[in-house]
C-alpha cells in the first residue's frame, strides 16, 4: 500500500508532456498540463492543513506545460494557477489566483471552503478474472438509476453504505437487479460535479448530476471510503462486483458542458487553462447549445482528444461498459455551431479500436438550432427514441387518431432506422427528467413547487393522464385504471423490437408526487423506496413475469428489421397486423383515425437471428393485442400461423390474476377497455 499525501520538493525535474495529467510511476508523479494560450503554469501541492507549496512548471513542450516531481505520492491534493491574458473578446479568460483542477484529474476532493482539488492516483488494481459481460444490443434491457437515491433507503445495505458505490454492489442490490431480469445498469452522471450557487441559496443541491467538473474522477461524495482516491478503487469494486453477477455498467455522461456555467460562473478548471479552446464560442461570449451556460469545443484537436482519453480511460482502466451522452449533438458541433454528423467526434468514436467495441448511446438532440437529429447518428450509435416515448404515451391516454404510429414504435420504429438494426432505438416511456410511470397516470400537470422556481422549471408536454383526478386519490375505480395503465406501458415497452430503457422505480410504480423535474430534490421525493405496499408488490412481480417473457423467446428479441413475408414459401410472416375482426389489416384501414385496436402477430418460426453456432433460432408465436379505447370490445383471434397451433392467454394488463386459458384460432374474445392481451401459439 503506497503511503499517502508526502509533501513534494520545490525544485522539480523536467519530466515528459505525455501522458498528460498527474502520472504516478511508484517513485514519483509526472504532471503536464495542455494550455496553448498561457503564459506561465504552476503547480500547487497542498498539504493536509491546505498550505500550498507552488511550484513554477518551467519546461514547455508543444503547448504542455510539465515537470516530474520526485516524492509526490498518491493521496496527495494537487491543483494549477495558470497565467495568461484577460481579453474576453478574444476568448481568453485567465484567472491566476483561481486554483484550476486538473483536466486529467483521476480523482477530487473537496477543501473546506468548497474549492474542489485534484489528488493524484495509484491505479494499481487487482482486476482477477474480471471479464465484460457483453451482453448483445438484441439482449439488452437498460436499467436507468441514481447511484445515490437507489440504495439511499435501502434497508439491507448498512446504513454508512447507502447512497454509495459500495452500497450499490451490496449483495441484496445485486440480488434484486438479478432478479428483475434487467441486463444493464446505466447510471446518471458520476463523473465528478459540482451544485450550482443559485441552488445552494436555496439549501438544494444538483442531485442528478449533469454539472460536470472533471471527466476522469469518480464522484467522490458516492464513496464511503474516503476521496483521496478511495473513491476510485471503491467504483471499481462496485464495477467488478455487478460484472460478476452478469450485468453491464453504463455511464451517463455529460461532455457537452461543465460546471463552470454561464459568464458569471466559476472558474473551475478550462475557463482559467484556456477558455478559447475548451469552448464554442460567439464573438466574445461563450456559446451555449446546452442551456447550461457554455458548450464544450469537441471540434478542437485538444479538446476531442481530452474527451476520448477520458472515454478510453474509463473502458480501460475502470471497465465500464459504454456511455449515455447527455445532449450529444453539441459534440457535433463544428467551429461557429454547424452540426455535422460527420465531425471529427462521431468519426474518432466509430474508428477508435476500444470506444467501437463498447455501447454508445446517444441523447441525439440539444438546445441550439438544428439540435434535434433523432435518426441521424452513425452506427454503430443507438439513440434514445423520443418518438417511441411520445407514441406510446399518445395511444394510451387516447390521444392518437389511428394506429400507425403505434405499429411503427412497437416494431422497432423502421421509418427511423431502417437503414441500421432495431437495437438502434434505445425505446423509453419515462426517463430520470419528467414524470415517474405511476406518476404519468395520476397527473395531467406538473407539481414542481419544491424546487423553488415558481414552476418555471420542467416541460409542460408531459403527453400524461390523470385517469379522472389529480394525484393521489382514495377512488377503487381510478386506481384500478392507473394500475392498467401502467401495465400497458410496461408491457408495449418491454415487449417492443428494439433495446428497451426501464427507469428505476417504474417496476413497482415510485412516484415523485407530481415533480417532473426533480434534479435537485436530493431527498425522499426520488429516492428508490423499498417498502412497498400491496398493489406495489403486484406491478413488480407483473414487470418481472413481463421481462422473463422477453429473456425466454427468441421472437420477442429481433435483431432484424420484420419483413412482413415469409422466411421460406409457404410459412408464416414474420410479422402479420391484425384487426379486432382477426383480419389482416389491409391499407384503408391503417389510414382509419377512429381505429384503437392493433393486434400484432410475431412468429417463432421464421426469426432472421442465428445462434453462437449458426443454428437457426426457433421459438413459440406471440399475439400481442393492444386497445386503447375506453370501452370493452369482443375481437376475433387470428390464425396462429403454426400448424394446429391454440392461443394461450399468458398476459392481460386488466386481470393480472386471470389463469391461463387456451383459445381455438377464430374465438371471440372479451377485451377490457384500455388493456393489452398476450397470447402465445402452442
């Protein structure tokens, strides 16, 4: 175990400008900074009283400043006081008494007047048989969490624990992850962040996280262990303990802007090093495609190879399994804010030997003009499909005139990418910004009272129906609608081609009382609460029954798009619509807007998926019959397209106790109004 925190020398050696960083090699630390507009560079070694011992980084090679400094352990903080010219119109914003963190920073720790310092980091770590799991776009299901509000409330894990890497690899964590049948954990942002000011006037704080500081540092607040770097071993434990249990670590990622806001904020770290390149700029001001203040120059030559270092760095060294990027499209963003699809970003992504084997997941829009490019990433990107999230929300709440659009959502949304898989749609009902599932059924606005900002704060299209009163209610009726309601969604989610995302808590229904912007609600308003009542026990045991479904059959997890034909001639369709009449669905009637019955028939038999050894896949039929109308129908079953095959009934979203009842192809068939049958060929 190296010794901790021993006070640097004054007098530095020359040391090399790559890799940049602080570089501990068992002996001492190598330190380059990258600033092509400074004039002069120290180094501030702090001790454990905060005293600083500067010292000048006099070699520059190439726009890096650097030095190796003998005896300067990890554990030890560190920080930059980089001079330069203060020419706003310019882009030059130097600020020499601002104490800078390391772009590179392996770690942060926090001083006692909230400064935030870098700390330099032994990366030895003993890995053991570690291994990826791997896990196929076809096979996925993403789980999206808060690292912290997941096991805040948690009663098994120890109360030092929760709200904690280590508390998220606690075996009763793991242990229900498992058992829920999810593949991926992707987890809101744990790149090192900051609260905004305005939020800390108020006693908040940015709970969610998308205000990042540094892009190598795990959070150190999520670690129990200390933040002199115990916060990295600690995410590395908590990584190699969810691998072994089978399941994927994706991280949400936010390179499109940081912490350090808008003109008036903080000088952190890139505003003080070289505020002309880390940032898009007009004219003199910042400019800001995030709405967050200022925008991320992932254009610039330094600044994209920062971005992928940092990339690379969490693949390799702290063996993530891919990425969410928050508002991605600014990383397309050429000099002067064009978007191009094909900038330096997205094509160093998809040529990079390690970032193309791991999950990239883009947010394929951002505030600026010509932000919104859902369908347009380049493989092998998969894309959080809004239009799956509106889709779903219209049809069930009624407000979709026909069934088009719903066919389109459910069987992998081929009119937006149909030039590349189905695992392209990264499909969602809900997300970590907006309304929980339960809440999307009890509100039809929302109730942001909470976070202070008059309810200026978060969207007003919420596409959500309160099922006949707002919030909480005592009526049988209405709650028994919500409970269908919620079942539908979960079903068409994650009964849809594509990869589907399930939002933590959606599986027993958490609610956020109506808040649909709770990003800086660090409290019970949205941790993950485990005491569940009744009705919440039976939505889990429902949401589990559902994605069971989905691991066990090959036809419900489709790697191509559906052709509508046969495989081989004289065999099923891969795909067959339905009326409730059990009538192939013919042209007129896909146009007909009063139409709230779709009955969709994927077929085992003629699946275009290949097993390890090139063994054709194989597997039973399902009929998939939605109504969104208000009222009970009798629908007519269609032919299972299986020789003598029988409907088994195996879902219904209006009778989640109703036994399996086997049906002859041709039978007329009772359907609760707004609820969702499966049924399976046998």
């Amino acid at each position: 175990m190296t010794e901790l925190g021993t006070t640097a020398p004054a007098v530095p050696w020359p040391g090399e400008p790559h890799p940049l960083g602080a570089t501990w090699d068992g002996v001492g630390t190598n330190v380059a900074l990258w600033s092509e507009h400074a004039e002069w560079v120290e180094l501030a070694v702090l001790d454990d009283d905060d005293t600083e011992l500067c010292i000048p980084l006099t070699e520059r090679s190439l726009n890096v400043w650097h030095a190796y400094v003998p005896d300067l352990r990890p554990g030890t903080r560190y920080g930059f006081r980089v001079s330069g010219p203060w020419a706003p119109d310019q882009g030059h914003r130097f600020t020499p008494d601002a104490l800078l963190l390391d772009p590179y920073a392996l770690a942060v720790d926090s001083l006692a007047d909230g400064r935030l310092v870098s700390v330099v980091v032994d990366p030895g770590y003993d890995w053991g048989d570690d291994r990826a799991p791997q896990t196929s776009w076809t096979d996925t299901v993403i789980y999206e969490a808060h690292l912290r509000g997941l096991t805040r409330l948690h009663p098994e894990v120890p109360p030092e624990l929760r709200g904690t890497y280590a508390g998220l690899a606690h075996p009763a964590v793991v242990d229900y992850l498992v058992s829920l049948g999810i593949t991926a954990v992707e987890l809101l942002p744990v790149h090192q962040f900051r609260s905004e000011p305005f939020l800390e006037a108020r006693g908040l704080t940015n709970y969610w996280g998308y205000n990042t500081a540094a892009f190598f540092a795990p959070h150190h607040a999520y670690a129990s262990g200390g933040s002199r770097g115990e916060q990295v071993r600690e995410f590395k434990d908590m990584v190699k303990t969810l691998h072994a249990a089978g399941l994927e670590v994706i991280l949400d990622v936010v390179y499109n802007h940081t912490a350090e806001a808008g003109p008036d904020g903080p000088v952190l770290s890139f505003r003080g090093i070289d505020n002309a390149i880390y940032y898009h700029r007009h004219g003199a001001a910042n400019a800001d495609y995030t709405g967050c203040g200022n925008s991320v120059n992932a254009s610039h030559p330094q600044v994209l190879q920062l971005v992928l270092d940092s990339l690379r760095y969490w693949v390799q060294e702290m063996h993530v399994d891919g990425f969410r990027f928050d508002l991605a499209t600014t990383l397309a963003r050429r000099e002067g804010g064009d978007v191009d699809m094909n900038g330096p970003f997205l094509i160093a992504a998809r040529q990079d030997p390690v970032l193309r084997n791991v999950k990239l997941i883009a947010e394929p829009w951002d505030v600026g003009w010509g932000g919104y490019r859902v369908g347009e990433f380049p493989s092998p990107w998969a894309e959080w499909n809004d239009k799956f999230r509106n889709g779903v929300r219209d049809f069930w709440r009624g407000a979709t005139a026909g069934v088009r659009e719903i066919a389109y959502r459910v069987s992998g949304s081929s009119d937006i990418y149909g030039t590349r898989r189905p695992h392209a749609s990264v499909n969602f009902v809900t997300a970590h910004d907006g309304f929980t599932l339960r809440d999307l059924v009890s509100y039809d606005r929302k109730h942001n009272a909470a976070n202070g900002e008059d309810g200026r704060d978060g969207t007003d299209d919420n596409r959500s129906w309160n099922c006949g009163a707002e919030g909480e209610t005592a009526d049988a009726s209405i709650l028994a609608l919500r409970a269908r309601q919620q079942r539908n969604m979960l079903v068409t989610l994650l009964l849809a081609t594509g990869v589907p995302m399930l939002t933590a808590g959606d599986e027993f229904g958490r609610t956020q009382h109506g808040n649909n912007n709770a990003y800086c609600q660090d409290n019970a308003i949205s941790w993950m609460p485990w005491d569940l009542d009744e009705p919440q026990e039976a939505l889990l045991a429902f949401t589990r029954r559902v994605l069971d479904l989905r691991r066990s059959n090959v036809a419900l997890r489709q790697k191509h798009f559906f052709e509508g034909r046969p495989l081989e001639p004289g065999g099923p369709k891969d795909i067959a619509w339905f009326t409730s009449e059990g009538r192939e669905m013919e042209e007129g009637t896909w146009f007909d807007p009063s139409t709230r019955t779709l009955g969709v028939r994927l077929s085992g038999l003629t699946v275009r998926r290949r097993g390890p050894r090139g063994e054709r896949l194989v597997g039973s039929t399902f009929l998939v019959l939605l109504h969104s109308g208000p009222e009970d129908r009798t629908i007519t079953l269609p032919p299972t397209g299986t020789l003598g095959g029988r409907w088994e009934l195996v879902i219904d979203t209006a009778d989640d106790d109703a036994l399996p009842v086997e049906y002859a192809p041709g039978a007329r068939v009772e359907i609760t109004g707004r609820s969702t049958l499966v049924l399976r060929a046998g």
